[in-house]
C-alpha cells in the first residue's frame, strides 16, 4: 500500500492499495470520455444507445430511458418534478449518475405519459414502458463504465492496471460525494448532524477555495461578512443551496430555518456525505490494519445481518455506514466505530435528524471491478469495466492517477 496525499486523507481516503508510482492524467475532458450506464438486476446493460426495454407488469409508472449528456441527475429530477407538477415521491430512480458524463439510466415518474415530457437540455428519452412499482436502487444491479484517461503514462498506467487486478480494490467512498472544487459537503453535513446552524453557514461562505469562480469567491466573502443581500445579488444563479440560503437569511430568518430552506434531497445528501467520510475513516483503519481479505473478527453479512465471518460462510467483510438504528456485534468493525466517532464527539441516535435523518446500514470493505476492455497507447489511456451498484469508477482512476489535486485532473 501507499499513502495517499493530504487532500485524499482530509475525505478519508487515506491509502492506495497499488504501491505504483503517479502516473497523471486527465478525466472528464469531455462528457464523452466518462460514460456511465446502468445494470438492472439480471445484467441487463441500460446501453446509452438503446435497448430492448424491460419486460414486467404494466402500471401507473412510466418507466423512461434517458441518456443525459453534462446533465446533474438531482437537477434533472427537480426540472422533472416541477414541470409535471409531481410530488417528490411521484420520481424514482436506482442512483444518482456523474454530471460532467454521458449517463444512462432509467426513471420512474407516477402518472406520467411520454407526451408530457418537457424538453431539456442535454437531456435524451430513448424509451419508454408502463409498470407497476417505481425503479430503486435495489433494482439497479451496477454500473458499466466506458472512461478515457488522457495525457497519462502509458506504461505507468500498465504497471498501475497488473496490481489493480492482483488485489482487491478498497470500497471507497469517492470524491464526487465529497466534492473536488469545494470539498466540504461531508463538513456541511457533520454541521447538520451536530444541529449546529452556526458552522453550517461558516463552511458554506467562509471557506473559500482557489479553483472557485471569481464570482462564486465574492459572493461568499460577502456572506462570511454577514452582507446577506449582497452576497445573493453576487451569488452565481447556478449555485441554487447558496441562493436558497442566503435569500433566507436576508430575509430575517433564524440561521437553523435559513437552512432548512434548501432542498431536503440536498440537505440529506450533505449528511449521506458525512456518513461517507466516517466510513472511509474507518475503512482506512481497516487496511492499516489488513489483511487484504476477511479476518475472523471481520463481520460479514447472512441473512440481512452482520456476524463475525467466523461464523459464516460468506467471506465479504463489511464496515458499518454510521446512522441511527444501526446493530453491530462486538468485532473489528465495532472498535472502529467507536473511534470514530469517539473522535467526532458523536452518538449514533446523533444521526436520527427530522427530516434529513440517516439510517445506518453496511458496505463492503473491498470490490473487485469485472474489466471488460482496456487499450493503452499514444498517451490515452481507455477502460471499460462493471462495478456493483454503490461503487465509484474514480475509486479505480484514483489507484492510477494518484492526484494530489483531483480537481487539475477533471475529478
């Protein structure tokens, strides 16, 4: 293993499984040299230039096929609510895709016909079928990536892909859940957490970073300042949480009622960003400590349920994704737990929030990528291959790039 820089260790991700050296690179250059389709349960690939369709049981939920192009799915979802007129528990989908990629995917809207599909920008419907339940991410059996690494060591590469493919890939949680240009979403939540009003605004506006818009840098230095109004009429329009904040506030309300002003589904993926630090914090205990593969003090899941994986059969370790109502049997992965969040001065009922509140549940600790092609030459590197549902493809880039800065490499 090798240590990873000061950036990865502030998100928790403290270690490269691969000892090789960096080998650079550039992701994302286009939308098109990251595209992400969906594996519905029994493999069946959602391929962005079309499929068969999905067979089933007709109902009240339109199921559609939609290929978005430098689209973010929750935005894309919102426009969908609010031109159709749908509550928020009318939309369904099986994960939350990249923005800066071409994602395909399928969504569910109750009560919708394909007619009534407004026209968005970057936005495709490639298909359409009627069933009887919603899609969820308990239908989604993975994701398919087809990604092009530019401007990288070949060879470095190479070298990089052989030890990747030798052991197993640490389960971290990636940096698109944290953030690469602003990391601070995992602090924004840890503020919900601890119901402080007060350090959620001082990370929203007062921590300012240098990869920021000019106009994003003003527009919270002004808030920071406490110049609410000002700060709104600076504020990017693209920056809809800020705006949602500050208008808030400029209007007089109390700074925990400001807050709730922004999107609950924003509010709640701040504190699911928590829930991600603190379990790549423990998942990095976890590897300082090995080995790379389950020991008998590991706890594994049968059943729905954790037990020591001396006493199973299945040999998947997990680690707990802290929240409330979590059960963990003395073991390995309980110590860790109360380290952290030892160290974080928290409980797990901490966790149980009104309306924003997390549950706990378990994640495995390591994950094997099914690789499917790979072609390396002339400085490009291209990789196509199958992750469960919940992984990150930047996860794999990461063993390869090793970036001190992820932002300078399109993360």
């Amino acid at each position: 293993m090798r240590k990873a820089p000061s950036f990865d260790v502030s998100l928790g991700l403290e270690w490269y499984i691969t000892d090789t050296r960096p080998c650079g690179g550039v992701i994302k250059r286009a939308p098109e040299d990251f595209v992400v389709e969906e594996i519905l349960e029994g493999g069946l690939v959602v391929s962005a230039s079309g499929f068969g369709g999905i067979g089933g049981r007709p109902g009240p939920w339109l199921w559609v096929h939609v290929v978005k192009r430098d689209v973010d799915t929750l935005k894309l979802v919102e426009a969908l609510r609010r031109s159709l007129g749908l509550r928020r528990g009318d939309i369904g989908i099986g994960g939350i895709k990249d923005a800066r990629a071409v994602a395909s995917q399928i969504i569910s809207l109750f009560g919708v016909k394909p007619e009534d599909l407004p026209k968005i920008p970057g936005v495709e419907y490639k298909g359409f079928w009627y069933a009887d339940s919603p899609v969820s991410p308990s239908r989604i059996a993975g994701n398919r990536f087809t990604l092009v690494l530019r401007d990288v060591d070949v060879e470095c590469a190479a070298e990089a892909l052989r030890a990747l493919k030798a052991s197993p890939l640490p389960n971290y949680y990636g940096y698109q859940r944290f953030g690469t240009v602003r990391p601070v979403s995992h602090l924004l939540g840890r503020a919900l957490v601890r119901r402080d009003p007060d350090e959620f605004i001082e990370v929203m506006f007062c921590r300012v970073f240098e990869a920021e818009s000019p106009a994003a840098r003003e527009a919270r230095e002004l808030a920071c300042r406490g110049d609410y109004s000002a700060a709104l009429s600076k504020m990017p329009k693209s920056l809809l949480e800020e705006r949602r904040l500050l208008k808030a506030l400029a209007s007089g309300e109390n700074p925990w009622n400001a807050i709730m002003a922004v999107p609950y589904s924003i509010l709640k993926i701040f504190v699911e960003a928590y829930q991600a630090y603190l379990f790549n914090k423990m998942l990095s205990l976890r590897l300082a400590d090995g080995p790379l593969g389950a020991a008998e003090d590991d706890l594994v899941l049968e059943g729905g349920y954790p037990i020591l994986a001396a006493k199973a059969s299945d040999r998947q370790p997990v680690l707990p994704v802290p929240g409330s109502g979590l059960i963990i049997p003395e073991s390995r992965a309980r110590d860790y737990l109360r380290r952290v969040l030892g160290e974080e001065g928290l409980e797990l009922r901490d966790f149980a929030l009104s309306r924003v509140g997390v549950a706990g549940s378990y994640r495995r600790i390591f994950v094997s990528p099914v690789w499917i092609s790979e072609d390396l030459s002339d400085g490009v590197a291209k990789f196509s291959f199958d992750m469960p549902r919940g992984s990150y493809a930047t996860v794999v880039l990461r063993e390869i790039v090793k970036p001190e800065l992820p932002y300078r490499h399109g993360f």
